[in-house]
C-alpha cells in the first residue's frame, strides 16, 4: 500500500472516511494486517497478555516493546507504525524522550501512551522533537489498578467531562491521534466530532473516525468476552480472510454496531 502518515489519516477524517488499526506483534501478522488494507498497525503493549500471558499489560518492559517494533516495522508495507511505551516508560518528560526515540528507532513512526492533562508536557516535547503521538483515553490499561479492573470508563458527567478535556488538552498539546477505549458511545461521539485530530476507537461505539482491535481477539483466540469484540473468524476459512472481514465491515460503517456499544 502507499506510504500511510499522519497526514493520510487526518485527510481521511476530513473525509469521512473509516479507517483501521489492528494490533500486530511480529513480521508474519504485520503483512498480512497491511495487505488487508489497514491504513495502521499498532504494536500493543496488549503483548503481555496475548503473546505473554499475563493478566495485564504492566510487565512488559522497552526491551520487548523495542523487540516486536522491530519484527513489525520490517514486514508493515506502507501502514503506519504505532508502538506503545510500556508502563512506567514515560513518569517524566526526559524518560519519555529516551524510551520514544528507542522506540522509533525501532521502526515506528509514532508512540502510544496512556494519560491525559498530566502528559501534555511530554507530548509537546515529543513533538517538537519530531516525535508523532498518539494519546490513549478512558479506559488505560496499564492503570488497571487504580481504576479498579478493566472497567468502562466516563459513565458519569463529570467522568465524562473530564475525558473531554483531557482530549482537548493533548491534542492542544500535539497529539496527532487518539485512542478512545471502553467510553460510551455518546461520549465517544462527542469527542470525535469536537477535535480535529483522527480518534481511533475500542469499545466506543460507531461514531469514531477509525476502530482498533487486538489481532487475537478479532481472530477468535482470546478468552475475551467484552460486548465489542466480534469473531471476524466466523465464516473465514483462513487468517486472512478474517482480517480483511474486519477491515471491510469498519469501513462500510457496519462494525461496531451499537450491540457492541456501552452506554
Ligand atoms: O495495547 C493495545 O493493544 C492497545 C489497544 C487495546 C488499543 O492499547
């Protein structure tokens, strides 16, 4: 495919046009996630459930996220490469720096961390240092603790408000992209149409610019029951015909429907 940047997706929201991000932790998926026509691949730290085993994403450390960057970026062909600074890789704006540039210098070409207002400084660093971020809102995964278990988040107005300004605060502060993951989809709606950066969502209902999914979880192989996920492997006989089901039924506005949607 052609080169995707952040450019392509931003023309792509002007246009109202889908697009789509899949997970991918190795060379073999990251072709195949390409050649179904996601425009992105992101290199999750979900890794340290998937391809680890653990129950959260919080032991995965900048040596496996440098590896599988790596082992994607060789075999992505063209779609964006998104990796995510791991848990506790980003406490300051000096450690970000030297764990992003590792990171693109494994290959991405943007990296994904979780927070809001309190990382508007690193993100304006990052950026004016020619590092592209993608912001990750609602539920964050490596705050699992804090927050209690893998909840929805942003049920309550004032949840919900402050989710709203902290997307207005880091896309104030440079962000190029943003994940939404378990909102409403009202909230989710909302957002999207208020910034003017792509948001990208996972369990925030069908009003966003772009869906995310962990490779595993479309392909059946998880034991993940949340409401959004769907099984892309039902009626496919192979891999790929999977992956290009979800990239098609994203982009004709028919996944996620509001069955897959929260309140
Ligand atoms: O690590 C990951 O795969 C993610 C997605 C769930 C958005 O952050």
């Amino acid at each position: 495919m052609a080169k995707v940047t952040i450019s392509t997706l931003g023309k792509m929201k002007a246009a109202g046009e889908k697009f789509v991000c899949i997970t991918a932790y190795d060379a073999t998926f990251a072709r195949i996630v390409s050649e179904a026509g996601a425009e992105a691949i992101l290199v999750g730290d979900s890794l340290g459930m998937v391809l680890q085993g653990h129950d959260s994403t919080i032991p995965v450390t900048m040596d496996h996220m440098s590896y599988h960057t790596e082992c994607v970026s060789r075999a992505a062909n063209g779609a964006l490469v998104i990796a995510d600074m791991p848990f506790m890789s980003y406490p300051n704006s000096d450690q970000a720096m030297a764990n992003a540039t590792r990171l693109m210098q494994a290959g991405a070409q943007m990296v994904k961390m979780e927070g809001g207002t309190w990382l508007s400084n690193t993100i304006s660093k990052l950026v004016a240092r020619g590092i592209p971020v993608c912001a990750h809102l609602g539920l964050t995964p490596q705050s699992v603790n804090t927050l209690g278990g893998f909840k929805v988040q942003g049920r309550t107005p004032k949840e919900a408000k402050s989710i709203l300004a902290d997307a207005v605060e880091i896309k104030d502060a440079g962000a190029s992209l943003l994940v939404l993951e378990c909102v409403p989809a009202s909230l989710a709606s909302d957002i999207s149409r208020k910034l003017d950066i792509p948001v990208i969502g996972i369990g925030a209902g069908p009003g966003t610019d772009a869906q995310v999914l962990v490779l595993h979880d479309l392909l059946g192989l998880t034991e993940n029951t949340a409401r959004f996920v769907q099984n892309f492997m039902a009626g496919q006989n192979t891999i790929q015909g999977a992956v290009k089901a979800f990239v098609k039924a994203v982009k004709a506005g028919e996944y996620p429907t509001q069955e897959h949607s929260y309140q």
